[in-house]
C-alpha cells in the first residue's frame, strides 16, 4: 500500500505540473495540428485521472506521461 500511494502521489505531481504547462499554452496561436495535440493531451489526462480512480496506476501513468510529453512539445 505505501508503494502504491507514492506511486499515485507521483503521477497526480506528473498531472498537475501538465496541466500548468498546458496552461501556459495559448491555444488560439495554435495550428490545426497543435490544437490536436492538445486536445489529445487534454484527454489523455482525463484519462489518467479515470485510471487513477480504477486502480490502474500502471496505465495511469503511461498517460500522465504521454500528456506531459506533449505538453513539452507544445510549449516550446
């Protein structure tokens, strides 16, 4: 259970440094493309967020990754 709790704590940090990030995108400069990208990180993290729920940290955590990464492309 401890293990499991810092793994969680870990990828609700992941989730939430995203969701900044993404938040620090201005989506109206976007092209068709980036917009997509976003969206898909967008739900890739409601996605993580309903695995979390689950149970399913190993998949939550790909997701939360997943996001995260485009969020870095995004903000550059």
């Amino acid at each position: 259970p401890g293990a499991q709790t810092k793994t969680e704590t870990s990828i609700r940090a992941l989730m939430s440094r995203t969701v900044q990030d993404l938040q620090r995108v201005n989506y109206a400069a976007l092209d068709a493309d980036g917009r997509a990208q976003f969206d898909t990180a967008r739900r890739f993290l409601s996605q993580a967020e309903e695995s979390l729920k689950g149970g399913n940290l190993a998949f939550a955590g790909k997701l939360a990754d997943k996001a995260a990464t485009m969020a870095s492309v995004l903000m550059r």
